[in-house]
C-alpha cells in the first residue's frame, strides 16, 4: 500500500492476522512473491506511485494479468485466485 502502517492493516482486516499482529505475515514470509500468499509482486504503490482514481484501476488490471499468465517478471507460477485491496 501507499503507507506501511496501512499494508499491516489490510492483512489484519483480511484476516490474515489477529489485530496487532500484521507483522508477522512479513516476517513469516507469507507475502513474499514465493510465499502462499503474494502479495504485490509488482512492487506495489511504493514502485509506481498513487495516482487518485486510477490506483484500484491498475489493482484490477493487475490482479487479471496474473490470471492470465501475462505478468511477465512478475508472474506468480500457476496463479489461479486473485484479491484486490484498496
């Protein structure tokens, strides 16, 4: 996400976390791009900006690259399930 506070809150409001623990899900390795469950391994707002609008665009085209297999280096192998966060 934009912020790193905000990326420990979304994995605590999905539920991958209890609340004040969304840390652990970077230091178990869960969101690695070789983890189970990547988590933007296009770099995310961090590597392309935050442009008002078109963020949650880009999510979307994004998240339907990866299922089609046309993410090129950021292709998560045999991805068949996507999320979307904003």
């Amino acid at each position: 996400d934009c912020f790193t506070i905000a990326e420990l809150i979304e994995y605590e409001a999905m539920g991958l976390s209890e609340p004040g623990e969304g840390h652990r899900v970077i230091r178990e390795g869960v969101t690695q791009k070789d983890g189970r469950l990547p988590v933007n391994p296009s770099g995310g707002l961090k590597a392309k900006g935050h442009p008002i609008g078109a963020t949650g665009v880009s999510m979307h085209v994004m998240a339907a690259m990866q299922l089609a297999g046309e993410a090129e280096g950021m292709q998560i192998p045999d991805a068949k399930l996507a999320g979307v966060f904003n």
